[in-house]
C-alpha cells in the first residue's frame, strides 16, 4: 500500500504534463491544418526537373550470362 503513495502523485503528476503539452500544441498552432500535409505530398513542386540518367566510368560488370556465353562461343 505504500507504493500508492507513489504512484497517485506520479500519474497525477504525468497527466498533467500531458495536458500542459496538448495544451501548447493547441495554442502553438499544430492542429489549424490537419488536411494540408495530406494534399501537398499529392502534388509535384514546381520546379521538380527530371533527372539525367547517371553515367558512370567505370565499365559494365561480368554478369553470370556472360560467363556462360563465353563458355557456349568455346
């Protein structure tokens, strides 16, 4: 039984603070668009350009096929 003595005040204690921080996303503005995030990521940013393929030095890797048709042209 001593230990709710603890507990009472800790969970009252965590319930407030809960309260004070929901309380300060309200007044802070985090729920004025709840729908604004959910339609920008549908639309592309308009100066979003596509780009070039990526060209590399370095030469094409052996592949396992063309180990083999190596091995067929033997």
């Amino acid at each position: 039984m001593d230990v709710l003595l603890w507990l009472i005040p800790a969970a009252v204690f965590l319930g407030l603070l809960g309260l004070i921080a929901f309380l300060w996303a309200l007044k802070s503005g985090q729920f004025d668009d709840l729908d604004g995030a959910a339609h920008r990521i549908l639309f592309d940013d308009p100066n979003d350009k596509p780009r070039p393929p990526r060209q590399t030095a370095h030469a094409p890797q052996a592949s396992a096929n063309s180990k083999i048709s190596r091995e067929e042209k033997k």
